[in-house]
C-alpha cells in the first residue's frame, strides 16, 4: 500500500506541474506542444483513477509505466542529465515493482 501511495503522490505532483504550466519550458524545448503536455497531465489522472480502481488496477499502471516510457525516452533523446532523468526512471522501477506485485498477489 506504502508503494501505491508514493507512486501516485508523484503523479499527482507531475499532473499539478502540467497543469499549472511548471514544466512547459522543458515541454517547449523539447518540441512538445502545449496540448500534448496537458494531454499526458489528464493520462496521468485517468491512470491514478484506474490505479486505484478495484479490478482495472494492472491497467491503471500500464498506463503509468507508457507514460514513464515515454518520460524517459525523451529525457535520452534530448540528453538531458541524469539529475533530470533519476525521478522518471525511479517512478518507473516503483510502477513497474508494484505491476509485478499486483500479478503475484
């Protein structure tokens, strides 16, 4: 339970920073549209709503490991620091951890 709450308290904050617009310099200089970031900003909600829905949960956090994915990937792409890239690729371990847990359980 301790693991499926942090992952989303980092979502939440992930979507709140889309959001609010935070981290549209980054977007920006990544060539990513306003759009897109609000767009992934609601994928990230529906898959925490998912996440926490009794029986869609596996796919909750398959959606939250795509959008880590694609996180990470563009963070290599635009070679960004592994200071920038370290709480994506953490994120990623969590979800990925809790996927694995939920299929044995």
């Amino acid at each position: 339970m301790i693991l499926k709450v942090l992952i989303s308290l980092i979502f939440t904050g992930a979507a709140v920073q889309k959001f609010n617009g935070t981290v549209a310099p980054n977007w920006d200089r990544w060539g990513y549209s306003r759009r897109f970031m609000y767009a992934t900003g609601i994928a990230e909600v529906v898959a925490l709503a998912l996440f926490w829905s009794p029986g869609l949960e596996l796919l909750g956090a398959a959606v939250l490991a795509a959008v880590l994915l694609g996180a990470v990937a563009t963070q290599i792409r635009y070679r960004e620091g592994a200071r920038h890239m370290a709480l994506s690729a953490l994120t990623l371990l969590l979800v990925m951890a809790q996927l694995y847990r939920s299929t044995v359980a």
